[in-house]
C-alpha cells in the first residue's frame, strides 16, 4: 500500500512538471533555424524539466545529465551558427570533462571514502556503541541516545550515510527491539542520526558544493562544524525528552544490561570500597593482593581525564596570555559581536618596540579563564567522586574504542581546519590512519582467538579488507565524478540558452529582500529533497542560486551551510529517503516501509528547528570561520 502511494505521488508531480513544461514550450518556433533569445531561455526551463522528470524514472542521474546538455547545447549552437554546432558541442564536452579532472578539491573524495569504508570494517563502531551504551545505561532512552552519538563519532570519520545507517541498523536496531523500544522511535534514531555524515566533516557534500560554489572547503568544514553537532544535541534532546515524558516508547534498560563485568585485581581492590581512585590509591601503599605493576597502569588510566582537563588548560592559559596575539576577552567579545577592532594594535603591548623578547610580559589572565578554570576543577572532581570499579571498566572501554579515533578525527580534521594541509592531503593521510587502525584492530582480536598465527590471519583480513574498501571506494567516487562531468555540461548548456539569466530576471523581477529570497531558496531545496537526492541538487540546482547570491549580498559561505543543513531531509523525506531503504535492507521482516517514514518524520521537524536556529544566529556557523581565518 505504501509503494501503491509513493508511485501515486511520484506520476501525480511528474504529470504536473510534463503540463507546464508542454503548455510553455514554443513548439510552433523550434522548427526555426534561427531560434529568438526568449525561446532558448523556455527551452532552457524545459531542459531542466525534463531533467528532474527522468531523473524521477530512475534514469541514471550522470548520464542523463550529460545527454540533456549535450542535446540541448546542440540546440543553442544550431541556432547561431548550423555550420559549426556538431564540432562545438564536442568541444564542449572535452572542456568540461577536462575542467572536472583537473580539479584539485575533488581529489580529496576517493580518499575521505576510502577512509570511511577503512574504518567501519576496523571493527570498531561496534565496540564503540556497546561502550556507550553502558556509559549512557541511566539517562532516560540511553539506547536511543548511544545510537546518535555513534553516528556523530562514526560521521566525523566518514561521511558516508548509508554505510553508517545499514551499520547502525545491524548493531543497534534489534538491541532496541530486544529492550522493548518503539519501533518508530528506534528507526527515526538510526535513520536520522546516520544522516548526520551530510552535513559534519568530512562531508563529501561540502566538497561537492565548494567545488560548484567557488567557496573554501577548509572554511567550509570549520563552519560546519559546530551546526552539525548542535542538530545531533536537539536530537538527543528530543530523544531524552520523550523517554522522559512516555516511558513506554523507550522502556529502561534491565539491571542485566548494565551489568558490567569485573576483571579479578578490580573484585579484589573493591572489598576495599566502591570507588576505584581511591582503591587503587590505597594498593600502592600497602599489600592489597595485586601487582604494583597492574595497580600502577590501572591508576594511570583512572587519572587520564584529569591529565587531559589539565592539559587543556594549560594550553588555553598560554594561548589567553600570549602577547600580542589579540586573544584577550574583550577582543573575543568584540569578534563575535561583529565589530569591527584592529586586533594586531589592540593587543600590542605599549613601549615595547625596542624591548628585547624577555622583557614583553604576557597578558593579564582574563575572568573567562577562571570561570572556565572553576568548572573543570568542580567537573573533575565530580568525575572521580562517582569514579567507581564499574564504571573504570566502562571508561577503559571508551577509551579503547574512541581514542584511537579520536586521534585520527583530531589528525585529519585539525590539520584542514589549521591550515596544516589541504583537504586532499589530510584525507590522504586519514586513509593510511584508516588501515593502520583496521589493521591493528583486526590484529588485536586475531590474537586473542589464535594467539601464534594472529600476524597471518591479520595480513589476510587487511588484504581481504583493503580490496572491498578500495572497489567500494572506487565506485562510489566513480558515480560522484561522473556526475560532476555531466552536472558541468549541463550547466554550461543551460547557459549557453539563457536559462540562468531568464531565472535571474525572474526572482529580481519579484523585489523580494534577503531574508524574502533566502526563504524561497531554501524553500525550493527541501521540497527538491523530496524527489531527489543531495547529489542532484548540488549538481543541478546550485549553479542556479550561487549566481543571485551576490544580488541580494548574501554569503556564499553561510548559504552553503544552510544549504547543507536544509539537504539532511533529502535522506528523510519520502518518497526518495535513502535512508529508509538502507534501514529497511537490514531491519527484521516484520518492520515495515511506513513504520520507518513515521519515525522519521519527527527528526525532520527537528531539521526545520536547526535551519530556523542557523539562520537566526548565523554566528553558529559563522563564528569558527571568522575566528581561524579572519573573515
């Protein structure tokens, strides 16, 4: 019944498209070898209509792209000059395809999906998940929840949507129907937050755009950033809230699911008492039964967030009183305010022209330090007053699954936000972490298994692994380039006839303001997002909007994140909604299509708060690009 509605609604919107493009068409003009302005321009829209009508078949995004462009380029040349349109369009063809591959910022995308499909078979989202899992045991939809922070933490190693949403499905989808959880709920969980890879780096949809828009990806990324994570909080949020408010939808979990089992030295310091630092603590001062060696390692990772929290202060008092840096508050305040201070004057200190190195003093420290200074200590010491034997153990599994991670996220992102690197060169040296971490992981539980032979059975997973990932690699990025070829000679032909320029006419002809325009556009995009996919409207549509952005002094930059942002519903909204398929792909048999499109429906709302949220607070997006790159 579900798929009887999605086709109803599919050839109901094709039929509308296929009327108007029918009524507007000059067929009484296209016979004409000579062909007037205003006919290429209609014709233009009717290349586009036909575009978005096939693409709705199921025809072939990339080639159909292609074979509308070089068609329609054909047309425009014809009607200058018969003689030479053959050898024109060709020509055409060559350029573009050309342009494409000569262009830098797409190397970067074989590579950060090279990367992806590395690290979802190093094995490690499963430990990762069961780790938060019991981390998150207490808070109200804690399945829910770990399940939206995996796909954060998975979505900033690889923005690969539906390689987290199938994973997700496999690991976290029957845990949440054996505890008892909705099945709405639980769909809209996984489907939504596997969708997160869209728009957190590294986005292969960023890449995408600041090819087409002509805008920095490195700036990009860094905008991206905290919008992507504040979406997956109002999830959490929403998820938390509702558990809260109909406990029945996310059942708690059962005493035997937060059980966590304890190692022997950990059964033995306990009879001591419940908290860990204070047990191990007191094992080094006396005969406790244990290893000192074992009490000393266990202690060192027990104290590792207090050596981390303490590190991060010390380097956030240098940078605070560094001299001459102009990071002192008020400047900082200034900058997000959006007034405009010369920083290098303002923080230079007064007569210290002549005044050898050892004599400049560093800045005072600023109040915002001490607040930040009293809440890591109050945070530390909350941390290791509830530090227990248990939840050690669920720490040393965090830190086992996520650190490495963290590492190679903090490695590759880092260095493209700093500026150590260009996009493609970090993600090259993200895919060689991605095999170094899938092969160590796969060495770590070959050893535990057959302990003599776990080097060759490791040799042979990487292998085995390393092939799938590369095809799958090379596949995916074969699509997305190809693509771009045929979004190129696409666009070019829609030049060449005016259709930009008769869209141009248009929505200036309308005297719409900023805020008047952007709403349309965004407008546009989502419900664009119901047919099509991001891909095809990156391609298509965006060459369209990037024009009158200077128009209407927008930019580009901040169009783009909205952009980004708005396009998480074209994974969620029928009838396209890759997302549900994936899912359903993996899901129990008795799970249906239209259970899915339900509990995705509230998360697409949630998407509509965050664009709402982004566009009255640009600074969101804004303030980390201004900030590293003086904006």
């Amino acid at each position: 019944m579900t798929i009887r509605k999605e086709l109803r609604f599919g050839f109901s919107l094709m039929a509308v498209i296929l009327a108007t493009v029918l009524f507007f068409t000059p067929w009484g003009n296209l016979t004409d070898a000579h062909l007037s302005r205003e006919d290429l321009g209609v014709l233009g829209l009717l290349m586009l209509a036909l575009v978005v009508v096939a693409i709705m078949l199921g025809f072939p995004t990339a080639f159909t792209l292609m074979g509308m462009g070089v068609f329609f380029a054909w047309v425009a040349y014809r009607a200058v000059n018969p003689d030479l349109a053959n050898r024109q369009v060709l020509d055409l063809m060559v350029q573009r395809a050309y342009a494409v591959m000569s262009n830098d910022v797409l190397i970067a995308i074989p590579l950060f999906v090279f990367m992806g499909y590395l690290v979802e078979r190093a094995a490690l989202i499963d430990k990762l998940f069961k780790s938060l899992h019991l981390a998150l045991a207490r808070v109200p939809g804690s399945l829910a929840v770990a399940t939206i922070v995996t796909c954060a933490i998975f979505a900033t190693a690889t923005g690969i949507v539906g390689a987290v949403v199938t994973l997700m499905g496999l690991l976290a989808f029957p845990a949440m129907l054996r505890a008892g959880y909705n099945i709405q709920v639980s769909a809209g969980a996984i489907t939504a937050g596997g969708c997160l890879g869209i728009l957190i780096p590294p986005s292969v949809l960023l890449i995408l755009y600041g090819a087409t828009a002509g805008v920095s990806v490195v700036q990009l990324y860094a905008g991206a950033f905290f919008p992507g994570f504040m979406l997956a909080a109002l999830y959490v949020g929403y998820v938390i809230v509702l558990a809260m408010l109909r406990p029945k939808l996310m059942p708690p979990l059962a005493e035997r699911e937060r059980h966590v089992e304890l190692p022997a030295f950990a059964k033995t310091l306990s009879a001591g008492g419940k908290n860990s630092l204070a047990g191990l603590s007191r094992a080094l001062g006396g005969r406790s039964g244990v290893a000192r060696r074992t009490v000393w390692i266990q202690l060192f990772g027990a104290l590792l967030p207090a050596l981390l929290i303490a590190a991060t202060l010390t380097l956030t008092y240098r940078m605070a009183t560094a001299p001459g840096e102009g990071t002192d508050a008020l400047g900082l305040v200034e900058a997000v305010g959006g007034i405009s201070v010369d920083f290098e004057e303002k923080a230079k200190p007064a007569d210290t022209t002549d005044a050898p190195p050892s004599a400049v003093e560093r800045l005072p420290i600023p109040t915002w330090y001490w607040v930040v200074f009293g809440v890591c200590v109050a945070g530390v010491a909350l941390i290791y007053g509830l530090l227990s034997w248990e939840r050690l153990e669920i720490f040393k599994m965090l830190l086992s699954s996520f650190f490495p991670l963290a590492i190679l996220i903090l490695a590759v992102l880092g260095s493209i936000v700093f500026g150590l690197a260009t996009p493609a060169e970090a993600a090259a040296v993200g895919a060689f972490g991605g095999f170094l971490l899938a092969g160590a992981y796969r060495y770590i539980a070959n050893l535990r298994q057959t302990p003599d032979g776990a080097a060759w059975a490791t040799a042979k997973n990487l292998g085995s692994i390393v092939k799938e990932s590369s095809f799958l690699a090379a596949k995916t990025s074969a699509m997305v380039c190809w693509l771009f070829v045929g979004s190129s000679i696409f666009a070019a032909a829609f030049a060449l006839l005016g259709g930009q320029g008769l869209v141009e006419k248009w929505v200036l002809s309308l005297g719409l303001s900023p805020l008047q325009f952007m709403l349309l556009a965004q407008f546009i995009i989502f419900i664009l997002g119901w047919p099509l996919e991001w891909t095809e409207i990156i391609v298509i549509f965006m060459p369209i909007f990037i024009p009158l952005l200077p128009k209407f002094g927008i930019d580009p930059l901040f169009f783009g994140l909205l952009v980004a942002l708005n396009l998480q519903t074209a994974f969620l909204s029928p009838p396209v909604a890759m997302a549900a398929f994936y899912l359903k792909g993996v899901a129990p048999k008795h799970v249906t299509l239209n259970q899915i499109f339900a509990g995705m429906m509230p998360f697409m709302g949630i998407q509509l708060v965050a664009l709402a949220l982004l566009y009255i607070w640009p600074q969101i997006g804004l303030w980390l690009p201004s900030v590293l790159y003086n904006r």
